[in-house]
C-alpha cells in the first residue's frame, strides 16, 4: 500500500501529536517538520528518524512536497498562541 506523505508545521504541542500519530499509522509517512527553533529540529530527528527538519515551512513545501499537512487547533487562540493575525 502506498503511504500518504506528511508534513507538519510547528514542533510544539499540537506538532508533536500530529507526528506521532502519522509516524504510528499504516496509510501515512511522516516526512518533514517545520519549526523555528533548531534545537526543536534536533530532539524531533532522534525521536523520527529519517524526519527532515527545516526553519522555514515555505522551504520544506519547496523542497519536501507533501500529501498533507494537518493543521493544528491547539493554540486555542484566533491565528495562533500569541494572538498574531494570518
């Protein structure tokens, strides 16, 4: 069977959750991760291995084209923790 390709934007809370659970799954791979912090990048490579780590999440999309990216309703804020608008 083939695998669905995933990618995942941040490497908190909701991050963490979405890669174990399609780390864990039979219809997915997780691929990549996108986080600002490097030392994030590399607690998550051990933890994944073979995980591509990038800082950039428009650079793992360029470079690491992915089948899905979950989204994270975690922050429990409008447009993240911090309360930024996107």
């Amino acid at each position: 069977m083939n695998k669905f390709s995933v990618s995942v934007v941040g490497g908190g809370t909701g991050g963490r959750l979405s890669m174990k659970a399609a780390a864990g799954s039979e219809y997915f791979k997780l691929v990549s991760v996108a986080d600002l912090r490097p030392e994030v990048g590399a607690e998550l490579s051990s933890q994944f291995p073979g995980l591509q780590f990038f800082t950039d999440f428009r650079e793992m999309f360029r470079s690491c084209p992915t089948d899905w990216e979950p989204g994270s309703p975690y922050t429990g804020q409008p447009g993240g923790r911090d309360g930024r608008k996107f």
